[in-house]
C-alpha cells in the first residue's frame, strides 16, 4: 500500500520526516486530511491537549507559488507551519507561519507558528472528523476487502 | 501485522464481522482500546454524529463468564453491546445491554443497546484519545520504522 521510500513524491517525503518528529513532540499525524470540500491538506496533527497543527509541505519553489489555496487552512489549526528541504528558498514563505525542516527521516521546527485558536465548536467538529478518518483508514489498511466509505 | 484469517482468535474474528457492520452503519472503529487504566473495549466505534459505541466479543460461554470488567465499560460508551456467533447461549447476557449477532465476514445488530449518553466532558476526552491512538496506529502501519508512544 505505502511506496518504497525512492519512488515517492518529494512532498511525501517531507511529509514522513514531519510526521516523524510530530510524533517525538507527541502529535498524532494524519496526512492527505481533507477538512472540507476542496481542501487537502498534507499534514494534520493533534495533540495531546487537543492542539490541532496543519503542515504544508513544499518541495520546491514551482510548488509553492502554485498553491493558492494555504490561506484557506489557516482556519482549520491552531498553529499552521510549512515544512520545507534544506534548500528550499525561505524566503519565498510568508514570516507570520511556522517553518519546519525536513528530510525523509526527520524535522525540526526552525520557527514556531502563532497560534489562532479554533472555535470550540469547530475544534469537536474536526477533532471527531479526524477520529473518524483515521479509524476507517486503519481499518481499511488491516481489513482491505471491507468497504470504506462512511 | 494481521495474521490470517483462522489463526485469529475467536474473539477477533467476531471484532472483524462486528467492524465490517459497524462502517455500514457509518461507525469506524477501533479495536482493543483502552479507554482508562486497567480497561480495554475489544471494539469502540465513533458515529456519524459522534456517538459512542463499545462491543464487547464473547465467544463461548467461559469467555463470559471470566469477564469481570464488562461493568466498568458501561460508562465509556452512549451504547454498549455484546457481539457472539449464532451457537453461543444468549439467554445468559443481560437484557438492559444491546445484542450483536456476529461471524467472520459481517454481523446484525439483534437488540439495541439503550442510550445512556456520555457527560460532554468525557466525550470530549473520549473523541480526542480515539483520534490520537487511531492516528498514532496508522502511523506505526504505514511508517513501521517509527517509533509510536506518544
């Protein structure tokens, strides 16, 4: 189900590393999370007071300018952060995010983002749709044949 | 990570039947947690609307009447539910719990459970710990060489 390391997208890549040192920091991670229609966003985390961080990650600048859609996660976390390579222009990404650096095998946060809490009721609201999410992933990865899609 | 189908133990082979109906109702679940100290649900499942169900799979009359804890599982859930196959002696489960008639592939639910429904608080702490741990174990299933304890 999971490429190889190598034959994955670059963003992918970032994305492991970022998961990886989300888990260290004690974040739970869902990736592709789609918090509403039309959204996507790479990484979504929760923590464990119930802090909800999502991560962009940005392989390249082409990457970045063509993504016209960030503006529009920054309702759905309490802090936003992009996670870039080593190389990546940094100063292409706006400075009132969070920046991370990542590899395939790691992260660090470089600068912390501003928190914006959510709205109680979207923070249950999301909190539940996350839940959900990644039970019926994980019991599609054990249970391949059962159908989800609720 | 799964092992095969009839080397599973009774008990989750009920969990998988149990899991499968479940997700056709639009409940994802999660097996084998641990909602306090000293407590683990074979099954708890999260609705649509972010009720709360545990199934508790028995698989013979002795595996019944080990269970000393099924009590305590009563106020971690808005539903609870026995989950058995066809042969097993249903006169001996309490009638105030709801019945689950299951088998490797799929289940019914019998009788309803009755409602007795969560403190918001709990719910609250319930979604979230279901959330993390479901997240947390998709990682360690896509991402085995990571290390999961947070």
């Amino acid at each position: 189900m999971i490429a190889p390391l190598p034959q994955r997208a670059p963003g992918q890549r970032l994305a492991r590393g970022v998961t990886r040192h989300l888990l260290e920091r004690g974040f739970a991670s869902l990736c592709e999370y789609v918090p509403a229609r039309g959204l996507r966003v790479d990484v979504i985390a929760l923590g464990p007071k119930g802090e909800v961080w999502v991560v962009e990650c940005k392989s390249s600048r082409a990457d970045f300018t063509a993504d016209r859609k960030w503006q529009g996660y920054l309702e759905w976390c309490d802090r936003y952060f992009w996670a870039v390579a080593a190389d990546f222009p940094q100063d292409l990404l706006p400075e009132d995010t969070g920046l991370i650096l990542a590899d395939d095998y790691g992260a660090e946060v470089i600068r912390m983002a501003p928190e914006t809490p959510l709205a109680p009721s979207r923070r249950k609201a999301l909190t539940r749709d996350f839940a959900r999410q990644a039970a019926l992933r994980l019991q599609h990865a054990q249970d391949g044949s059962c159908q989800v899609g609720a």
